[in-house]
C-alpha cells in the first residue's frame, strides 16, 4: 500500500465516522437496550425453566401464617364457643397448618405466571426497541455513499476509530485486515483482562477509561449489529 492510498483509505474512513455519528446517539441505544436484555435473560430462563420462586422466599411466609392463623381461630373460638370447641379449634388449626403448603403452592404458581408474564412483556419491549433502532440504522448505512466500505455491523463510531487506528499505524492495510486484527485482539483482551483489572485502570486514568469503554461498547455494538442484520 503506497502513502497516498492509505491518506485515502484514512480520509474515506475518517468521512464514514462524521456520517455515522449523525446516529451515534441510536447505536448507544441499541448497546444500552441490549445490556438491559442480557440482565434480564437470567431471571427469566429460570421462571421458564422451573416456574416457580425459590422456596427460600416462601418460608418465612409460611413462618408468618402459623401465629396468624394461631390468633385467627384463637379470636374465632373467643366469639364462638361451645362444648368440646377446645378440641375443635385445635384440631382446625393443625388443619389449616397442613394445608398450608398447598395454599403456598397455588400462591406460588400464580405469583411466577405474574413474574413471567412480566418478564417475557419486558423482553418484547427491549426486541421492539432493538428492532426498530436496527431498521433506521440499516437505511442509514443503505444511503451511504460508499456502504461497500464497512460492513453494517461495523459501522459504530467507536468501532470506526478503531480500524482507522489500525490502519494509521500501519498494522492493517486495508479495512478487511483491520477487521481481522480486531478481531484478534478482542480475543486476546478478553482472555487477558479480567473486569476486576479494567475497573482498575479505569480508576487509575482517563486515556484507559475511554479505551475501555469504547472497546467493550464496540464489542457489543459489532455483536447485536451483527445478529440482528441477520435475523
């Protein structure tokens, strides 16, 4: 590659990023949207998976029932006594303790139906809004100039600065082996850096805040760019 092809490669990619960041404002939305999902799919592969809430939560209820249908039947029998009602009322009372559970067991049903049903409205709200920031960054990259350029899944501004990088450090000659080199070090950092260590540089200075940050959001951004392009 001769000087004056990567000036022009340079200035092709520098034009791409001002075009680009007119919607750099829609592609944060799609990397926070889907940072939203991602916490979301945990607790709801679990309701879809087991549906029902973990026991745990339900044993202090159960705990709380007892004293209170304890005070409930003791009120009851207060009102209404009659001969032999001590053993009636005990009785009743070692009833409603057995039954319990299966009160417990149908509250827990319907309690996780509720929680799933809420958490499956969420993600359908979290795919729309992925969906149609997707569809107008797609006609975006169609009315580009030279879409030939960048792949669409490629084309978040921070992704962008980081191929023109690449290139103007003569580590790539043109964008497909920028690409690649990308790719590679994405690997490499992800094997190499814990999040424990980039929250340390991040605290330690500003450059590795940036550098961090913009190379986890052009991770994410090239990843649901990339699977939604393809759904």
């Amino acid at each position: 590659m001769t000087h004056e092809e990567r000036l022009q490669l340079l200035k092709s990619l520098d034009h791409a990023q001002i075009y680009f960041h007119q919607k750099s404002t829609l592609y944060q939305q799609v990397i926070d949207t889907d940072q939203r999902k991602q916490k979301l799919l945990p607790d709801l592969n679990y309701y879809k998976k087991n549906r029902v809430i973990p026991t745990l939560v339900l044993v202090p209820i159960f705990i709380v029932m007892i004293p209170v249908i304890f005070a409930l039947i003791l009120g009851i029998e207060f009102l209404f006594p009659f001969p032999g009602s001590n053993n009636f009322y005990i009785g009743l009372f070692c009833i409603c303790i057995l039954l319990s559970p299966v009160f417990l067991s149908v509250m827990n049903r319907k309690l996780t139906k509720s929680k799933l049903e809420n958490l499956e409205n969420r993600e359908s709200l979290l795919n729309e809004q992925l969906n149609d920031a997707i569809t107008i960054l797609i006609a975006h990259y169609n009315a580009y100039e030279n879409p030939g350029l960048l792949p669409f899944k490629y084309t978040y501004p921070g992704m962008i600065d980081i191929l023109y990088e690449y290139i103007q450090d003569h580590r790539a000659n043109c964008v497909t082996d920028a690409i690649n080199l990308y790719l590679d070090d994405a690997h490499k950092r992800k094997m190499e850096e814990s999040q424990a260590r980039i929250s340390r540089a991040i605290n330690d200075n500003g450059d590795a805040i940036r550098s961090a940050r913009n190379w986890a959001a052009a991770g994410t951004a090239v990843s649901v760019l990339g699977i939604l392009m393809r759904d």
